[in-house]
C-alpha cells in the first residue's frame, strides 16, 4: 500500500503533496466524526500528546511548511489514507452484498415472524408460543449457523474485546438465547469460561477457550447473514498479516484451548 512505502507522500488527487493545513484540517474532522477516542487514535498512530498539540495548533509554525517536521504530519496522513482505503472497500463489498441479497430474495407464504397470509393480503397474528419453545427455537437457530460451511475460523482477525462485544450485543437482542445455550453451541464450553471471557480486560483472555470458539461462531454469523466483512474487520487482517491476533494464553496464565470443530 503507498503508506507502507519508504517514500511515501501524501499526495492530492492532482498530484501535489498535501499541505500540513489540508491534513490537520482533515484529521481534525476525522476526531469529530469518530467514535473513538483521541487517546486510542493517538496509541494507534505511535504519536505523543505534546507533538500532536503542537502540530494541530498552527500558530506554531510560522511557515506552515515546516510541520512536516513534526512526525504527527506524516502519521496523520498515513492514517487517513488507511481509514480512506478501508472505506472504498467497505463500500464495494456492500454493493456486492446487496447485489447478491437482492437476487437471492424469494416470496414466501409466510411472514419471517410466523404470521400467515390471509385470503385478503393482510396477516394473521403468529400464535403464542410457551417460553420453553421460544429458548429452544433460539438455540436451533444457533446450531444452524454452526453448520455453515466454508468459514475462515483461522487465524483470528477479531480482538478478544470486539468478540466480547458481540457475544452482548448477542445475549441483549434475543433475551431466548442464554448463557447456557451459548456455551453449548460452542462445543459445550463450561459456563465459568465464558464468564472469564466476557470479564476480561483487552487480551488477557487471549488463551481461553470460549475466544477462539466465539470468533468462530460470529464469522460463520456473518456468512450466514451475507454481510461484508467491517472496517475494523479489514484493518485488523492488515494489521495482524497471516498470523491474526493471538490465541495464546496472556503472561503465562493457564487457559484450556480450543480444538472442537469450529
């Protein structure tokens, strides 16, 4: 990519290097707009807070030319042309998603909730289904996206956070699907690892058993539900090359791995 190159310039899209006005003006809309912190941007970029203050405030420089002197310049620039390239192919693989869904999409008799067509076009209401029924319709759905086919399992290009996040997004949308369901539809992984997991701070859960089992899970979620892959997703497969995040116990700490058929 031109921001992995020695020479690296970042250029306009006439050709002309960008000025340090145009890339802290850039930028500056770039923090506005994220939702993400300053501080966990900075982290990513390799920049400290005083050489960012005093690239982004221009009074500094009498000649705004001589920001570049500043390495916040050249990490800024790099940065956005990740976040630019990132975005383009986010974009085109929901093009191609939504081409695909489009084409795929078939009538049916009936409504995905239940309910049933009446002979006057209108719908009937689903009936009452027992909670017992619900939890278990749940928990087989869960199995048929375990039974999708042709998802990359390794390596593994989710944080163990982002896994955590989508484990609660998970349990808070569909109150059916429990703790306990969970854990059995990812190779009947004891309850108190799980639990570990999802308590965890950053990677270190990185060895325990439920991590490798869940990113399994959601990226056979995501096969299943024809989506492209994120923007997190592409810049974390950059980012971590052929090997993916770890899957290593953190420090040393015991954790039991994972060998089910995920």
């Amino acid at each position: 990519m031109p921001w992995e190159e020695e020479d690296y310039i970042p250029r306009t899209k006439s050709g002309k290097q960008k000025s340090p006005n145009m890339i802290r003006n850039q930028f500056q809309k770039y923090l506005d707009a994220s939702s993400r912190t300053q501080t966990s941007i900075l982290l990513e970029m390799h920049i400290n807070n005083n050489s960012f203050r005093r690239f982004m405030n221009p009074k500094t420089y009498k000649n705004q030319w001589s920001a570049t002197e500043n390495g916040t310049y050249w990490a800024a620039a790099k940065f956005l042309d990740k976040e630019a390239h990132f975005d383009a192919q986010q974009t085109k693989e929901n093009k191609i998603n939504k081409k695909a869904t489009t084409s795929n999409n078939i009538k049916k008799r009936k409504t995905d909730d239940g309910a049933t067509c009446t002979s006057n076009g209108g719908t009937a209401p689903p009936a009452k289904k027992s909670q017992k029924t619900s939890k278990m319709e749940a928990e087989q759905f869960l199995y048929s996206i375990v039974a999708v086919e042709g998802a990359a399992t390794v390596p593994v290009y989710d944080s163990c956070p982002e896994v955590v996040k989508k484990i609660k997004v998970l349990l808070q949308q569909d109150n059916d699907v429990t703790k306990a369901s969970l854990c059995r539809v990812l190779g009947g992984i004891n309850s108190n690892s799980l639990s570990q997991f999802l308590a965890g701070k950053k990677d270190t859960q990185s060895g325990n058993i439920s991590y490798r089992a869940a990113y399994a899970f959601f990226e056979k979620k995501r096969l299943f539900d024809s989506d492209p892959k994120s923007k997190a997703r592409l810049k974390n497969e950059m980012e971590q090359g052929p090997d993916g995040f770890s899957t290593t116990p953190f420090r040393g700490s015991y954790a039991k791995y994972y060998n089910a058929a995920f």
